[in-house]
C-alpha cells in the first residue's frame, strides 16, 4: 500500500509540473484564461499542495497557511528597509519581526537574514568600495541571523567577480595604479572570498590590455626609440607591472616585433651591432655589420650550337652545261641564361662584399654609383658592371636601411648618429635585441 501510494505521489508530481509548464506557454501565446486554468489544475495535482489542503488536521492546515502568508510578511518586511542606512538596519529588521501580524518561523528568519544580508552586500558593492565600517555592519547580519559560512560565501560570490574586475577597471581609468588603489582592490577581493592568484590574473589582464594599446601607439611608424622606450618603462611603473612579466603577457611573436621595430631605428640612426671575428678579412678600422644569406643572379650569354646557311650560284660553261659554285657559313646559336650563386653578403663601414663558392664579388661604398630595391632584392651599379641580389624581405629591408646608414657615416660627419647616441644615453632600454 505504501509503495503504491509512493508511485501515485510520482504520479501526480509529474502530471502537476508538465500542467504548470504547459501553462507557460500560453502566457506567452497570450492565452491567459485558459493558461491559468490548466495552471491551477497543475498546481493541485502537487500532492505537497493537496496534502495541506484537504488534510483533515487543522493544525496541519494553520501551518500550510501560515507558510503561504509568511511569503508576503518576509517580502514586505524587507522592502521596508533603507539598505542606505547601515547603522539602524538591524535594529529596524528586528523591530518589523517582533511586530509582524503574522509568524515568522526560525527558517523563515534565517531566509530573511540571508535576504538582507545579500542585498546590503549588493549595496555596499555599488561605489566599489568596502571601508571597514561597511563590513563591520554586514558582518552585524551574519551574526544576528547566525547565518552559516557556506550561505554567507555563496553570496558573496554571486558578486565577486563583477565587483573586483569593475574595481580593477576604475582604478586603471587615468592608466596608473596607484599603491592605495592596489591595497582597496586586495581589501575587497579579500572580503568576497577572492584568492590573490586570481585577483592578479584579472588585474595583469586589464594592465596587459593598456600596455598592450600603449605599444601599438608607440609602434605606428615601425620604429622604436630610446625616448619610447623610457615612456613604455614609465607606463610599466604606473601599470604596476614588473619586466620579467612581459614575457608571460606577451607572445613571442610580439616580442620579436618589438624588437625588430627597434634594430630598424637604430639602423635608420646609424647605429650598429659590430660582428666579432666575420670570416672576411677586414682592413685598418673596418667593421663588420651584417652577414647575410643572399644570391647572386649572373646574367650570362651562352652558345647553344650553330645555325648553317648555303647560297650557290649557277656558271653557263657550254650550251646545255652550267656550273654549280656553293658556298656558306655557320652562325652561333646565342642564349641568355640566369646563374644562380648562393652564398653571403656582408656590409661593413667601407664596403660591401659577397661570397661564394663560385663567384665573389667587393664594392666600396666609394665605387658604388646607386642601387635599386625590388621587392625580393638589390641590384648595385658600378661603372662597367652591375651585380643583381636576392635577399629575404625582411632581411632586405634590414640590409637596405643598414647600407644606406654605412654609406651616410661614411661619407659625412653625420649630425644624425651622434644625435641618435646621445638619446640612446639619455634613456632607459625597455627590450634587448
């Protein structure tokens, strides 16, 4: 009997809440009255509501009753309250239980207390700020309503998140954090149950997010200067990030870009990393700057055979004989192929020099009449001969902007080095090459 009368309960759960959800549906269709009907046919079929209802114990009624009003007396009761007003709180939700018409159960108390507790929190969340008075007074209501350590800390993650990130946002508006805008973000998240990994990830994100802007700006020429660098090291200060975190908030790929963006002004100022020991041989006061993969394209006419022409010419010797005289040459056969050199270009302060295993070339910058750059490579033109370079992209702007600089130094005094060394002493490095 007992189980069958489990089964029908199972029975009646299921039948209620199919009725309860299918009512749903025709509140959106539109359908009120029907919709309501078949909501109250499912509300009934809940043995939960049918037991309280029809059960012949009063007592048992006057409880299922009471539970119903107390929804009504536990919502009005905390809407009456001015969550502003922190320092009467509990002395007003006290004062509104004691006097309520209706009962208020232990249960229904402690639900009340976590309401109010969840909606001073709210409150107190909206300035993004948590002074210690403030928690003070909330921790007033966990101890009036003994709420239990679990509640309490599921509340308070209900705003966790949101509320330290917004805070960690606001403090980085004017782009600097300063040591007490750091000390109230810590406060909070402390308070909301946050750990510090977690708090710091979400503060690197925000700070990453501005350095990140902050290079692009720096970086719109491709070029990066000592006196960007000392501002991008500025900002790491104000950003409150340390240098050996680049790396972890930076790919790679940028880094090298960033890196690349200062060897081209450097390039492009006439300064230079010297090669030690370049397997050249170098002369009184010469250096090596660069050394290169490259190829050397020779332009070259070969002789691919011979083409032979014959003309003859017919001589009357008698009547009815002629003579037959032939005579020809042989023409070449020309054709113009591409030789392919591979090897390696250097430049150095004087000169520019390649080699190979098959053909090595030297131009001085004295004997170099002008270049052409092409997407792919360089041609140099000299007096009776030209030599045509395939050089890599981006070596090949590295290349270009670093001869057009050795060709520069080399020939004038060059205001424009000097200006640049003076710079590079007056400001702090931000990335190494």
């Amino acid at each position: 009997m007992k189980v069958l009368k489990i089964i029908l309960n199972m029975i009646r759960w299921i039948i209620g809440v199919t009725l309860i959800f299918a009512s749903f549906g025709g509140i959106i269709g539109g359908d009120y009255i029907n919709a309501l009907i078949i909501m109250i046919i499912g509300v009934l079929c809940l043995p939960i509501v049918t037991n309280k209802l029809f059960n012949k114990n009063p007592e048992s009624s006057d409880e299922f009753l009471a539970f119903l009003q107390s929804f009504g007396t536990s919502n009005k009761i905390i809407n009456s309250l001015n969550f502003d007003d922190k320092e009467n709180l509990i002395a007003k939700v006290n004062q509104e239980i004691a006097k309520s018409s209706k009962p208020i159960n232990d249960k229904k108390k402690y639900n009340i207390g976590k309401e109010i507790y969840k909606r001073a929190l709210q409150n107190t969340l909206l300035d993004l700020h948590i002074s210690e008075k403030e928690i003070s007074h909330l921790e007033d209501i966990v101890s009036n309503f003994n709420l239990n350590l679990i509640d309490v800390s599921n509340i308070r993650k209900l705003f966790c998140d949101k509320a330290v990130e917004s805070l960690i946002k606001k403090s980085y508006d004017d782009k600097i954090l300063t040591d007490e805008e750091k000390s109230e973000i810590f406060i909070l998240a402390e308070y909301l149950n946050m750990p510090k990994e977690k708090v710091e990830s979400i503060r690197l994100n925000v700070a990453a997010s501005l350095l990140k802007t902050a290079l692009n700006e720096k970086l719109s020429d491709k070029r990066l200067s000592p006196t960007e660098e000392t501002e991008l090291n500025e900002i790491l200060k104000n950003l409150k990030i340390e240098k050996d975190q680049i790396s972890t908030i930076f790919p790679k790929k940028s880094l090298d870009e960033l890196a690349y963006a200062k060897l081209l002004w450097n390039l492009n100022n006439g300064i230079f990393t010297i090669i030690p020991n370049p397997p050249i041989t170098l002369r009184n006061s010469e250096e090596c700057y660069f050394a290169l993969e490259a190829k050397l394209l020779e332009r070259k006419t070969v002789n691919k055979g011979y083409s032979h022409r014959t003309r003859s010419i017919s001589v009357p010797v008698f009547k009815d004989m002629e003579y037959n005289v032939s005579y020809g040459r042989s023409v070449p056969i020309e054709e113009e192929i591409t030789i392919t050199h591979r090897g390696t270009i250097y430049l150095t302060n004087f000169r520019i020099v390649f080699l190979s295993g098959s053909k090595n070339f030297e131009i001085l910058f004295s004997e170099l009449l002008k270049f052409n750059v092409f997407s792919d490579g360089i041609e140099f033109i000299l007096n009776n001969e030209n030599f045509l370079m395939k050089i890599n992209e981006k070596e090949l702007e590295l290349f270009v902007m670093g001869m057009s600089s050795a060709i520069r130094n080399f020939f004038d005094e060059n205001e424009l080095k000097n200006s640049a060394m003076k710079e590079i002493e007056n400001n702090e490095t931000f990335i190494g090459l």
